[in-house]
C-alpha cells in the first residue's frame, strides 16, 4: 500500500459533516509522508471512529455524552497494560485469572445494540453505533465559526468529566476542539488543574498536527489515561463491571461499588470505595482517592490518633481507653501510592506533567464572555467542590436504590484550581453496614452510643472528625465504627486546609453558617428594657451603653460539632425511615419536617430552632416514640455545651462540660434499647426531597432517554 494510503487508513477522522472537518480529513490525508517512516514498522495502538455526533456511547449509568468525534483504544493496548495484574494473581493463587478479549470488555447491553439489523436493498445503511464510553481515548468537539467555541468548551469539558466519573480506570483524559481552522489540545488533569495549548491555524502549521495525531496513534494506554493497576475484571449477574485493583502489590477484585459519587466532580479528590475480595475470598473495603500533596494520608491519620489517644489516657486506664477507641475505627489492612511505571508514584505534577511547573502557566476563566475577545482570553478553570456555591450530590445505594447525600468542601477563597495531587489507596478490615443501610433501629442507637463515648477521648486527645455523617458511621458485629477520617484533624491544627468540609444533612448549626451562634447576646443601645431581659445572657444590671460586641473570631470546627452531627444522623434515621411492622398511615407531617431540615442546602435557616425545640409531634410511628424524649434531652445537653463553650467569647472553649459525650448517651440506654430491640425500618421514601440529584439513577436507566436512544443533540 502506498505512503499516502496507509496513513489515511489509520488518520483519516469521518465525523459529522461540516467545513472545518472536511479540511482536517483532506489536509491529514495529504500530509501522509511526515509519518510513513513511523507507520510502516508500527501499528497504532488506537482505532479512529467516525460518530453522527447524536449517539450516546453505553455505559452503566446510561449518560448523555455526546462527543462529535472520538479515538477508540483497540484490543492490545489493554491486554499490555492488564499483563502486570495477570502476574501478581497467579502468584497470589487466584483461580480464575482473567484474560482480556475483546468480548469481555462488553457487557450484554453493548453486545445487544452491536446486533444491528440488516437494512434492505435501497435503504441507507446504518451507522454503527459508539463503542462502550470505557474504550472512549479522546473525544472531540468541532464548529465551523471560532465564535462558537463556548459551545465547544462545555460539551467537552462534560465529555471528558463523564469519562472520569463512569470509568475508575482512567487517571485523566484528553480532548481537542476544532473551530474553523483552529485546534485546540484539552486536557483535565485528574482532578487537579484543567489544561489548555495554545490554539494553532492547522492549515498554516500542518507539522504540530501530524504530530499531535500521531502522538495518540502511537501512545501506550498508560500515556493516554489509563490506570495498568486497575483493569477491568467481568460483568456480574446484574451486569455491573466489576475490576482486579492493585494495592501494595496485592490484586483485589471488587463485589459491588458502595460509594463513586465523588468522582462525579473532575476536581477534587474522586473518592471511590467498593466491597472487595482478596485472593482467599476474605471481604474487605478498598478506598481509591487523590490526595493533595500535603495532606497525610488516611493510615497516616489512623496511627497519629491512635498514638495521640494512648498518650492522653490518663495513668493506668491505657488499656480502658484503647479499648473503648481502636475497636471502634476502621482497620487500615493494607496501603500504597498507587504506581503506575512500577518505580514512580502516580503524581499529577512528576509523572503526567513530567515535572512541569504548573505554576508558570497562564490561569484564566474557562469560559470567556459572551462579547467577542481575542482567542487569548480563553482558557481554564471549572466548578469545583468546595466553591462558595457548590451544592449537595445525591448518590444512589447500589444495594437498596436509597439516595443519599455527599458531602462538600468549602474553601473561604475561590481561586483557580491548581491542586496537584498524588495517587493513594487504602484496604479496610472490615466491611460494615452504613447508618444509612442498617435496618435494625436498636443496632443504629447501639453504634451510635459506641461512637459518642469513641468521640469524647478522640476529642479529648485533641482530634476532631470534621466529616460525621450516616455514610461515615458503622455497625459491625454488634459495634459501632468510624470511617472517612481523611478530613479528621489536630484542634490547633490551622494550616491552609482548614477549610469547611462534611455534609449538608448533617453539618452542625455553626458549620453551615461558618460561624458561632451561642456566645452571649449583645443587645442595641436603643433597646428598652423590659426587651432586654428577654436576652437570658445578659445581666440586667449592665447598661446597654457598656457592653461592646467582641470582635467576631474565625471559625473553627470543633468536638461539640462532631457531637451535633451524631444528632442529626440520628433525626435523620427517624424521619427517613418507618417500623415495617406497622407503617405510619399519615406521612405529610412527617416529609414536610423532612424537606425543611434536609434539603441539603448550606444555607438551611430551620436547622437551629429546631435544634432548640425539637417537636416530633405527628412525625413517628409509635414505634419510634420512645426515642423522642431521648432526642430533645440530647438537644438540651448540645445547646447548653455550647453555651458554656462560648460563655467566655470570643475564647471557646468546645468542653467546657467534660462528660457531654456520655450524657447524650445515657438518654438512650433507660429502658428505650429493650422497647425498639424487635423493630426493623423501611424507608419512608427514597429521598426527602424531590428534586433530582446529579447522581440520580447511578445504577439504573437515564431518567429522561430509553435505552439505546439516539436522541439528538440539543442545539
């Protein structure tokens, strides 16, 4: 085969039809000689696709990506990258190593509507339908005008994050635009910074575009994205994908995903926990994340409180007090910096950037205006997590179908996101049953209790967890556990990242509004007297005109937050859920007080009066009524701890009452465990509100698009 014809075999990009691409497709045809030298001892590991730009690649989750061009990884790209996990199964003695075809990389979905009809004669022949999102390489995105590049930005900005968010293989993905003449190379550097090249005429610079396209032609899976320490395993019987993941030099495979919802963001640490087996069947819980590069890491956590804890005991109760901590955290089994070359850790900076100094790039909007400016204005930044204006997620239980919200981080500045990041991974002892999950009401008030009386020498050995909430919290064999301690910090810690974290549902009162709302009340000047008395906080014999307002010191989290949100978990266990037993008739009462107080917003305005008065009134089964009474002493111990905390503001001092822990506890162990022990719960209703979440549906159909829709893009 000629020069010319073996490169347009392999170059040649079919895409929707418009000016631009039909030059780009004659200009690579016509440029052949520049990689003949390469082509012909070579072979690409990459396979060009030609889209009608309205087909919706499969996946899981059933998106609605719709890049209008795309480059396909082949078949031995993955076999190479698959090899290494191969080797470390069989000498771990796995039964059923995998061998990767071009058939186990597709489920039953991506086989069915590869099964195209036969067309009959006359009729125009149908397009083959996209290959499955996870063999997606880069999509693509082209205009015929330049000034329609907003366009182009957040259809592939969209594209590539849904990559990152449906395929946990993936450590960062590529992208180009095409406008007119010019292209443009986009690339989200896995949840850390989104970057941009310069913008070239390919018309007049015909030799950065031959080498761009040969680059990915001829890039091993690796250099495109791809994790070779995760690699996908089969298909389940309810057709979810499931992987073979590297940790430590040792290959776990998972059983079912329990939370990915993180990932949903491009930015930001990309958490993804799932249920897995090692190679002697024994269940674990394998957390994958990307971690800033000052930040310790969660074992590291781990061990510094456990260290912390045993040196604040006090003499001769060492063994009482580990007893009543390390039984009560998550078991750190094994962990590593995940490594893609097999020498150096996968880090955003030295490896995919090949230890360019991200510092020295421009930093721009990644939207520009929508007046005409020059193509320089252009350039990066997307929403991130903990933006001043970040909402909640919802995710989907994979197990019961029941949503449940995720938290956020919030950052007192926004700036442009340049966290660069290394790769970490973490395997747990124990594979428990969320507060979220659990059924059994008694087993919820049991780890609950486990966990308050954890708390207090946690906190008492100068640690707050920061991140409470019902995904965080276990029951494990007759126990409860603590999880998630990657927000978990020192008191006296202020370092940059002392940032807002947790989530909406269950952040306490002053951590939804960044700041302290018990310390005593200044009343105005003007105010008459007998108004003032109704201030409690202020004695009546001061004159108004001498008492000055302290200075409003910074917030900071602290234990009697950490104690809040076990409240709030537990008024979220009794509101979301109802006796299976003997349901509740008359639910109206009940979901209004639901979507008041969790509606996952952060600037809910119902949470602290009803903290203050807690009334339950209509809204529990009687089942559940016992724990009322609990519920609002609970409350009263909180207010009035936090009362004392802030007597002295703006000095706080979080335990000002010493055994605030145990006193929220003993509400709950008079006689109501005995009450309760026989009741199991039923969700009242998937979620309290009814708006939909960007996780809606994780597992199941699109909402709005049947499957195998082709429904066209939106104009």
């Amino acid at each position: 085969m000629a020069p010319e014809g073996r490169l347009r075999k392999f170059l040649t990009v079919e895409v929707s039809i418009t000016s631009a691409t039909r030059r780009l497709s004659i200009l690579i045809q016509s440029t052949g000689a520049v990689g003949w030298c390469i082509l012909r001892k070579s072979i690409p590991v990459k396979k060009f696709r030609a889209t009608d730009g309205n087909a919706t690649p499969f996946s899981e989750r059933k998106g609605d990506s719709r890049p209008d061009g795309f480059f396909e990884i082949n078949q031995k790209a993955l076999s190479e990258m698959a090899k290494n996990c191969e080797v470390l199964m069989k000498k771990e003695g796995w039964k059923d190593v995998p061998k990767p075809s071009e058939s186990s990389h597709r489920t039953t979905n991506e086989t069915k509507e590869s099964l195209q009809p036969s067309t009959n004669a006359g009729e125009k022949p149908k397009r083959p339908p996209p290959p499955p999102i996870y063999r997606i390489t880069s999509p693509q995105e082209f205009k015929k005008k330049s000034f329609q590049s907003s366009q182009d930005i957040i259809k592939l900005m969209w594209n590539m994050s849904r990559i990152l968010a449906l395929d946990p293989c993936r450590r960062f993905t590529l992208g180009f635009t095409i406008e007119n003449r010019s292209f443009r190379l986009w690339m989200i550097l896995n949840r850390g910074t989104i970057l941009r090249s310069q913008a070239f005429d390919f018309f007049e610079d015909q030799y950065s575009l031959v080498r761009v396209f040969l680059s990915f032609a001829f890039s091993s899976a690796g250099n495109m994205g791809w994790d070779p320490t995760i690699t996908f395993s089969h298909c389940d019987s309810d057709n979810r994908r499931q992987y073979n993941i590297i940790v430590d030099e040792k290959v776990y495979r998972t059983v079912t995903t329990l939370s990915d919802y993180p990932a949903d963001n491009p930015l930001g640490r990309a958490a993804r926990v799932w249920k897995v087996e090692d190679a002697k069947g024994n269940t674990r819980v394998l957390k994958d994340l990307w971690l800033e590069h000052d930040r310790l890491e969660e074992h590291q956590i781990y061990e510094n409180i456990v260290k912390d804890v045993e040196q604040s005991a006090e003499p001769g109760f060492e063994e009482e007090t580990m007893n009543a901590v390390v039984p009560h955290l998550l078991t750190p089994l094994g962990h590593c910096r995940v490594k893609v070359s097999g020498i150096a850790d996968d880090d955003t900076t030295l490896v995919m950037l090949r230890g360019y100094d991200i510092k020295k790039a421009q930093a721009t909007d990644l939207m520009r205006p929508s007046q005409a400016n020059p193509a320089q204005k252009q350039s990066f930044a997307y929403s991130l997590p903990h933006d001043q204006d970040a909402e909640y997620i919802t995710q989907t239980s994979q197990d019961s179908g029941f949503q449940v919200p995720q938290r956020v981080v919030l950052q007192e500045t926004r700036k442009i996101p340049n966290d660069q990041r290394y790769h970490y991974r973490i395997v747990f002892k124990e594979c428990a049953t969320t507060i979220y999950d659990e059924r059994s009401l008694s087993n919820i008030i049991l780890a609950l209790a486990d966990v308050l009386i954890a708390l207090q020498f946690i906190h008492s050995a100068g640690w707050v967890h920061r991140d409470i909430s019902g995904g965080n919290l276990y029951y494990y064999k007759d126990r409860g556990l603590i999880g998630d301690l990657e927000y978990a910090k020192k008191v006296e810690d202020q370092s940059h990242h002392n940032v807002r974290t947790g989530t909406p549902h269950f952040m306490a009162s002053e951590a939804l509004s960044n700041r302290y709302l018990f310390y005593p009340i200044v009343p105005n000047p003007f105010t008459s007297l007998p108004q003032r008395r109704l201030f409690k906080f202020v004695p009546d014999d001061v004159p108004a005109s001498n008492v000055v307002k302290p200075a409003a010191p910074s917030f900071n989290h602290n234990a009697l937050h950490d104690i809040e949100s076990v409240w709030w978990v537990l008024v979220y266990t009794v509101l979301i859920n109802d006796d299976a037993a003997s349901q509740s008739q008359n639910t109206s009462v009940r979901q209004k007080l639901m979507n008041k107080l969790f509606d996952g917003q952060l600037n809910n305005n119902s949470r602290l009066p009803f903290l203050r008065d807690p009334d339950f009134e209509k809204c529990l089964p009687s089942s559940f009524s016992s724990l009322a009474p609990a519920l609002r002493e609970y409350a009263e111990l909180l207010i009035a701890a936090f009362s004392a905390a802030e007597k002295n503001y703006p000095t706080i001092e979080p335990l000002a009452i010493p055994l605030i822990h145990s006193q929220c506890t003993h509400g709950f162990t008079r006689g109501i465990l005995e009450k309760i022990k026989d009741v199991k719960m039923v969700y009242v209703k998937f979620r309290a509100e009814d708006v939909p979440g960007f996780g809606q549906k994780r597992f199941g159909e699109h909402l709005d698009e049947p499957e195998g829709s082709h429904r066209r893009k939106s104009r």
